[in-house]
C-alpha cells in the first residue's frame, strides 16, 4: 500500500505536490480543531454547567436551612385559653365555619369542618402550626360532591 502511494506521489508534477502539502498542511490542524479540541471544550463547558447547577442548589439548600433556623428562633404565641375555645376562635377568624371542637384526653382537640377549601386550609393550618405552636397529630379529609373537603383533624400543643 505505501508503495503504491509512493508511486502515485511520484508521478505528480511539482505543482501538485505543492498544493497537496498546502492541503495537508491545512487539513492536519482542523482534524485536530474538531477531532480534539472542539469535543474536550464541549466538555468542558457541560462540566462548569454542572458545577454551577450544583453551586445553586447548594446556595438554595444554605437559604432554605437558613430560613428553618429563623422559623425555629421566632417566638411562638400559644393560644391563650382553653384549647378547645381557642382553636375555635382561630378557625373561624380565618373564615371557617365549625361544625364542632371536642377535647380529647390530654391536651388536644379534635376540629371538624363540613366544607372547606382544601389550599385555604391547608394554609391556615402551617399558620397555625408555625405561629400559635400547634402539632397535628390526625388529619381526615373526605372530598364532598362539590369541590370541598370535609375535614376532621386533631391537633394539641407542641411540647416545649
């Protein structure tokens, strides 16, 4: 095979052979630009893309830890009065209509609710979780024909 490349080499004229060594001379960096150069680059941009997806979601793991620290200092205000009471007075100034509040033995209540939005609550429930100190021990929620959810949860006070 090389002999009959050497054949083929020496049968051009010196023009040709001089425009092949141009080509070649030009051919050989550019194989080497998109053979080489150009994928190790790619990869090296698709490395720093990871590197800096994962320096966010760091940065968002240190903002969310950060922010459970600030929601653990807060100063609780626990419910004053009777819990049953209280819970009621709560339910219904966020616009819930009770059906009944039944203390439980020890210090907690169970809330029953015959309709109720189910984000509306769910919301006024980690209020109340996270301001008034209250842990929820038993959640029942059925979905009525409408779009509501009948409710029964039972919640006491968060041990100190």
């Amino acid at each position: 095979m090389i002999e009959g490349l050497m054949i083929w080499w020496r049968v051009r004229t010196a023009r040709e052979r001089g425009l092949l060594a141009v080509l070649a001379i030009l051919a050989v960096p550019m194989l080497f630009w998109y053979g080489v150069g150009r994928p190790f680059g790619l990869m090296l941009d698709h490395e720093r893309m990871q590197r800096d997806d994962a320096e966010r979601m760091l940065g968002d793991v240190d903002a969310m830890a950060a922010e459970l620290v600030t929601l653990d200092g807060r100063h609780v205000q626990p419910l004053a009065g009777p819990l049953p009471r209280a819970v009621r007075v709560e339910a219904e100034a966020a616009g819930f209509t009770v059906s009944r509040v039944d203390p439980t033995s020890g210090e907690g209540v169970v809330l029953v609710l015959d309709a109720v939005r189910a984000q509306p609550f769910f919301t006024w429930l980690a209020t109340v979780e996270q301001r008034r100190g209250l842990v929820v021990e038993r959640l029942t929620a059925h979905p009525n024909s409408d779009s509501t959810l009948a409710i029964s949860v039972t919640l006491r006070r968060r041990a100190k």
